[in-house]
C-alpha cells in the first residue's frame, strides 16, 4: 500500500509529536478504570438517582467537537452509543497552567479515544451528559474517519456506504454506521440460540479437521495446499459431514458442528470462498423427522431475535411459523416449466434444458441438469419450502427412497428464492455407498471438477455399520442475512474476501 500521506494525516502526526513534546504520552498503558457505558447512564438518570451518577468514569471515541473556547461539547462513542461529555478548561486546568488544556483538549480530532471523569448531570437542551473532571488521551487517531452527519438525537441521515470502503476496512465501517453492529451482535445472538437448542435436545458439539487428505461431503471445487513434512497435497474442507457421520458410527447419537468451510468458486452476493455451516447428524432419524425439528428451531430462531414468527425481509415478510410447504423437486420444475421431467434420460433432459435457454456443457451427468432446470425458477419459492425427493444422481451420500424408484429422501429447505438447508435421510450401505462414489468418479474422468473423491476410509467406516441417521447442514450466513434483513453475504461477514486493493503509484 502507498505511504503517501494525506494533508489531514500529516496534521495529525505533527498533533502527535506536539502532544509527546508536552509530555503527554498518546498511547498509554492499557488499564483505564471504565466504570459506565453511555447507554447505561442515560437509562439509569434521574432525579432521584443521579447521586449515584455523581462519580463515573468511561471512555470513547471521539464523533463531534464542539469548540466554545473555555469549554467544549464532546460526543463519544462506546460500545453501547454515544454520550456528551462537557468539558470546561477550568475544571480540567484549575491552577494557572493550562498546558493539557492547550495540548490535549484543544487539538482533539474527530476518531480520538479519550477517558473522562465525573459526574452526570442533564444539560439546558435535555441532554444526558457528563461534566468532566478529568480527561485522559488513551489512542491519538492519524487516519481521519470519513464524517457522518447526525441530526441532534444522533440519528445518521447521511450514512457512508460505499461497499467498497465498508467490506474492506469493516473496523471503519463499524465505528461510523452503528447498525451494522447490531446485525453481527444478532448473528451472535442466531448461533447462541442454535447452540441452546440443539444442547437441550441433548446433541453434543464436536470439532472435525479443516485440512483434510480428501476434500469430501460436497460436490464443489476445494482450495488445495500442501503438507511440508507429510510432503502431500491437503485440502480445505468443504464439508464436515463425512467426519460427523464416522462418529456416528462411533456411538454418538447427536453431533453437531458449526464448520468454517470453504470453496474455490465464485462470489457474489449470496456466496463467499469462506464460509459457515452448522451440520448436525442424529442416529436413528429419518428426513421426516428432520423437517419437523428444522421448523421447530427456525421458529425458535425467529422468535429470539425478534419477538415474533413473523421476519420482514426488504418489502416481505416472512412467515417462519411451523409447519412449511413440501414439494418434490420434480414437481416443483414442472409447477415452474410446465414438464414432466421426472422420466427423462440425460439427452431429454439435455433438449429440454436447450428449450428454456439453459446453458449446458458436456461434463454435466443427468442429476447436474436436473439441477440447473430447478435452480433456474427456485426464487419462486420466498416462503419456507421443503423441495424434497431429490434424483439418486444428485444426491451420492442420500439413501434411496423406501417407496420411490430413483429417488433419495433428501430435501433442501428455500426461503426468499435461496437454498438455507440441505438434509438427508443419510446412505448407510457400504456397497451402495462405493458405487455412488466411483460414479462420482466417472463423472470426475468426464471433467466434472466438482464431483466426489473415494473416500475408502469413510468406507471402511461404513462397512462396521452406522446406524440409520438423518443429517442437515444449515448456511448459517444465509441464514444471518434472512433474520438481519442484510441483502448482501458480506453484511454479515465481518471480513469477507476481496479483490487485491489497488496499489496507488
């Protein structure tokens, strides 16, 4: 990145050396005795209370400076908002010397971090504010934040928002636009509440590997790096779920991941290279099962957040209220096309793709085209949907259907047009298993760089017997930008990953 400094940074080094010339060191130790945050203090100010708010101490980031000559009106910002702090010279300088007013309070700049000491008292105009007694400088800022202009309540009505700037320098972002907060502190809240959840069902949280030997659980593209001292290529995972199931086969019951996946494909506003998935398997279960309990936390989910089933997403609103629509898969691309597709072979379902204007290459087997014919229309679906009984060719970790020939029981749960979650009613038989697998393979030979790799350890698993299990694997940022109303992935991902930033010359 350039060096090059800008007039206002240049200023704010030569602040920097006049403040450490005066003695005042401008980074100091980091214990300061913070004993209120903004928010508390307006809450709790009274009358009747305000004895109790006679001897506070916080600190914050400096937002606006309003320079009366012997005293300044400044606005800090904590983490739980902004309070004023009234800041006289002669209470800060009561003696003759007035060197710290003149070296610290006068230059104060706009993104400063300063502690105050005193008391807390209401202004003229109303204001919860704090006569300061004392200031301390805690961090001189060199980089000037760009200014947001706030009306007197605080309110933002001229908000930075340029993605570019926001998703790149997110420490920024969260420091000027103070609702993108509240979005990461309810993704935090949204995963808290999975957790709660599923440990009162009584499933057990585990930790799986990230590298792995063979990248498998996922038809997708995987990020490759190599093992120095095994001198072998390893894989970022893209899935957990074989790892899950082989501890199943160990004699848990319930587990369950919140997994940091990744994958080497596009990004855009519903995808990122790196991302989260909670994946859960429980023995025993079938994909009935599982689309009851999904409904029973997704309403769990809603209601935590925000009080009701009810979620607005942009202009909609989305009902999360149990029990969802269901449809097969085969059903739905006929509701949207008007085909029956479900009796085609590949070259049928080749013709038809050409028909509606689907782009097709070689490479793609008979499950691949049926998916692309459903993701073309799968935005018709905004409220909560189970597609179900998926094709045998899409779905190589799926057991067979109890009742219908070539299908899986799997379904993928769509809510606003996106796929949030995908489970199965999960293949126990070995010798079904491999075949699965070595088609994948076959698929792999005809250039399909997302197939399957053999995974003959997972086999080997499966051949000591795993019990019937269902398993689900839930887009957690997905699901984040559904219950924050985000319409972008990266609004929930505190970093998501860029482009290379320019270098300036």
């Amino acid at each position: 990145m350039s060096q090059h400094l800008s007039e206002q940074e240049i200023i704010r080094r030569e602040k920097l050396t006049k403040l450490q010339a005066a003695g005042v060191n401008p980074y100091p130790a980091p214990l300061y005795p913070v004993s209120h945050y903004s928010a508390d203090i307006k809450a709790a100010y009274t009358e009747e209370t305000k004895e109790s708010l006679a001897n506070v101490c916080v600190a914050g980031r400096v937002m606006s400076i309003n320079d009366r000559g012997k005293v300044f009106f400044i606005k800090i910002q904590d983490s739980k908002g902004i309070i004023q702090l009234y800041v006289k010279r002669d209470d800060i300088c009561p003696d003759e010397d007035k060197t710290f007013w003149d070296a610290v309070i006068k230059p104060l700049d706009y993104g400063d971090i300063i502690g105050a000491a005193g008391y807390a008292f209401v202004t003229k105009t109303g204001e919860t504010s704090i006569h300061a007694q004392n200031v301390t400088m805690l961090a001189k800022s060199l980089k000037p934040l760009p200014v947001v202009k706030r009306d007197e309540e605080g309110h933002v009505f001229d908000a930075v928002t340029d993605p570019e700037f926001r998703y790149r320098q997110r420490y920024a972002d969260l420091i000027i636009n103070p609702g993108v907060k509240d979005a990461f502190i309810k993704r935090t809240k949204l995963i808290n509440t999975i957790r709660e959840f599923l440990n009162e069902q009584g499933a057990l949280e585990v930790d799986t590997p990230v590298l792995q030997a063979i990248p498998g659980g996922a038809a997708a593209r995987p990020f490759v790096t190599h093992h120095n001292t095994l001198d072998m290529p390893f894989y970022l995972r893209i899935a957990n779920e074989l790892y899950l199931k082989r501890l199943i086969v160990g004699g848990f019951d319930w587990v369950y991941e919140f997994s940091r996946n990744f994958r080497n494909e596009g990004m855009d506003r519903t995808h990122n290279p790196e991302f989260t998935v909670l994946e859960w398997y429980t023995a025993y279960k079938d994909y009935f099962w599982m689309m009851e309990i999904t409904e029973k936390l997704f309403e769990r989910i809603a209601i935590a957040l925000h009080g009701t089933t009810d979620v607005q997403f942009g202009e909609k609103t989305i009902s999360f209220k149990a029990p969802y629509r269901r449809i097969s898969i085969y059903d739905a691309i006929k509701e949207s096309t008007g085909i029956d597709v479900s009796e085609m072979d590949e070259d049928g379902l080749r013709t038809v793709c050409k028909q509606l204007h689907i782009a097709t290459d070689a490479t793609m087997g008979k499950g691949k085209l049926i998916d692309e014919l459903f993701s073309a229309k799968e935005d018709n679906y905004i409220q909560p949907t189970f597609v179900i009984d998926h094709p045998v060719e899409m779905s190589p970790l799926t057991k067979k259907h109890r009742s219908k020939a070539g299908l899986v029981e799997r379904f993928e749960l769509f809510v606003n047009g996106k796929e949030i979650a995908n489970a199965y009613s999960e293949l126990n038989d070995p010798i079904d298993q491999r075949e699965r697998f070595e088609e994948q393979s076959r698929l792999m030979e005809r250039g399909d760089d997302e197939a399957m790799f053999i995974d003959n350890d997972f086999l080997r698993a499966l051949e000591y017997g795993m019990p019937p299990t269902s398993g689900i694997g839930i887009g957690i940022d997905r699901l984040c930008m559904l219950m924050t109303n985000q319409p972008s992935i990266q609004d929930v991902l505190l970093f998501p990953q860029m482009r290379p930033e320019k270098v300036e010359e």
